[in-house]
C-alpha cells in the first residue's frame, strides 16, 4: 500500500507541482490550501508524512507543525517545511516546532524525493519498533491480569518511577527507560508457572529459585529490541539489593544500575501498599516506616530513599490518584 503524503501551500502552482511529483512516484498524495484546512485533513486521514509551507494563510506552516508535533499521539509524523532561500528566522521557529527538514523553493525534483524516501523509511522503522512494543506490553499485561491483586501494578510503576526519575533529576532518555521497565519489568514471569506466581502460601526453596530466574528471561525477551537497550539493565535488576543480598547477580551498591534502583524502591512501595491474599495493604506512613527500616539493613538505596520520600511529601495527592486511576 503506498504511503500517503499530505501537501499544505496556497500557492497553486506551487502545491500542484509537488502533487505532480509525488503521485508520478507512486504515493497517495493528499493537499490542503491553508494551515487550517491542513490540520483539518491531517486529522481526518492520518497521512504518513506533510509538506508544509511556511507561509501559509489562516494558520502559518510552523504551527502546524507545532501542533502535530506537540501531540504524543502524532510527533512521530514526519513534517517537512518548506521555505525561501532566506528565510533564517523561519528555519529557526521550523526547529523549534519540531520539523524533521526543510525543502528551499523552489523545489529541486531529486531533494524532494531523496528527503521524503528517507523519512518514510525512518517511520516505517519506527511504526515496527511501535508495533513490537505493543506486543510485548500486551504480553507484561497479560502476566500481571493473572493476579487481579497486581491489577495496575504496570501502570503504577512507569508513573512512579518516572515522577522519581524526574524529581533526581535522570535524563530524558532515563526516565522514558523507567516508563518502559515499569510496564515489562515482570514480563519474564510468562515462564513461571502460575502454580508459583499465584501460590498463597510462601515458596519453597526450589520455588524460589524458579521465581528468581525471570529477571533474566525478561531481559532475554526484550534484548531483541533495539530501542530498549536502556530498559533491559532495569529489567535485569530490579530485584537487587545494595547489600548484595539480591538476584539475579548478587549485585552491591554503585553496581546496580541507578534507573533499576529507582524501579526498586516504587515496585517495593507498590507491593507493600497493595493488597495480597497473604497480607494486608499497608497505609502510606506504614509502607514508609518499613523500608526505612528495610533501607537500614542495607536493602535499599538510602538517597534514593529519602529522595521518594521527598517526593511523597510533595506529590502525595498525585501519587494516590495515580494509584486509584490504575485502579479503575
């Protein structure tokens, strides 16, 4: 199926030439006279990459852009602006709103198709990426519906964990790790029986060790994808301990990855707060009170500790709707 091409230009000749173009290519060439009637059609038919130029009448083409690219629904769009020789200010407001590149007027025949070639292959790339990723989040939702008392768990860790993330100040790239890592942290427990993930009663030693294997197997069925790279130490991790005390790897301290220590801490106040058919759930203060005593015989990170309870104090308000929205 070809891909589609949304052109926005008032200019006639201008928008028609590139229709010419593009449709002699072999694409599905849709077009827009003004930034409104742009939006407007983008909505409505989703295309696969916009040609939009700059000045246009009713809504300019860079705010098109910012609008599409503002959206996280629709930022991995490809927009391309088109503008004059000499407009610097426009190339400037372009890459601010997010534009993918530029095409200069007028348009030469080989930029124009080399430019829309390689962004396409660049969504194409990435719509597989989305793909695989929606699968295995399915996969890491399918594990946690086996238990309706993990029911929202996923959603509470990404959300938890980012808010910690971006509270110690973690990059970008960190924090959207910790927001994957929230949903699939678990997802090796599809190799677990359920006759252990769903026992009532403590584990046996042999149990245990089947249990303490996902980790593993989790990093092993998100190691194919290439931009998880960063989850997978997460994924590894997060059952480690800064006394050593941990699996899968024993790992102290300063060795366990910060991003896994982080997930640590939320999934840990997660479980203490969430009730189990072999347990209560524990209030705010109780969970608290536990880990620092948990954090005192050497389990947890001690800075990143008081850091979520930093956070917990500011933020508790929206750390419980997150909990009662997961809940829903």
């Amino acid at each position: 199926m070809p891909a589609t091409i949304l052109i926005a230009d008032d200019h006639d000749s201008s928008r028609m030439g590139l229709e010419a173009l593009l449709s002699l290519e072999g694409y599905n060439v849709l077009t827009a006279e003004d930034g409104i009637q742009a939006l407007e059609q983008f909505r409505r038919t989703q295309p696969d990459l916009l040609l939009l130029d700059i000045n246009m009448p009713n809504m300019r083409g860079t705010e098109v852009c910012r609008r599409i690219k503002n959206n996280p629904d629709t930022l991995l769009v490809p927009v391309v602006l088109i503008t004059g020789l000499t407009a610097i200010e426009d190339r400037v407001t372009g890459i601010q709103a997010g534009a993918d590149d530029f095409l200069i007027k007028p348009v030469d025949r080989e930029q124009l198709i080399a430019r829309v070639r390689s962004l396409l292959r660049q969504k194409a790339f990435t719509d597989e990426l989305e793909r695989a990723e929606a699968v295995l989040f399915a996969l890491a939702r399918s594990i946690e519906e086996k238990d309706p008392y993990t029911e929202g768990h996923c959603a509470r860790l990404a959300e938890y964990s980012a808010r910690l993330g971006e509270h110690i100040g973690l990059s970008a790239p960190e924090i959207k790790a910790l927001r994957r890592a929230g949903v699939v942290h678990d997802i090796g427990k599809v190799a677990v029986p359920d006759t252990i993930l769903l026992k009532p009663a403590r584990l046996t030693r042999t149990e245990e060790v089947i249990l303490q294997r996902h980790p593993i197997i989790g990093e092993r069925i998100c190691a194919p994808m290439k931009s998880f790279q960063m989850v997978l130490p997460i994924v590894r991790h997060h059952h480690e301990k800064m006394n050593g005390s941990g699996y899968p790897d024993g790992l102290k301290g300063e060795e366990i990855p910060i991003t896994a220590r982080v997930l640590t801490i939320v999934d840990v106040y997660d479980a203490l707060t969430t009730e189990r058919p072999y347990k209560r759930a524990l209030d705010v203060d109780q969970a608290l009170d536990l880990m620092k005593r948990e954090v005192k015989k050497g389990w947890w990170d001690s800075r990143l500790f008081a850091a979520f309870q930093e956070m917990m104090q500011i933020k508790l308000p929206d750390v419980l709707a997150v909990k009662a929205a997961a809940a829903d």
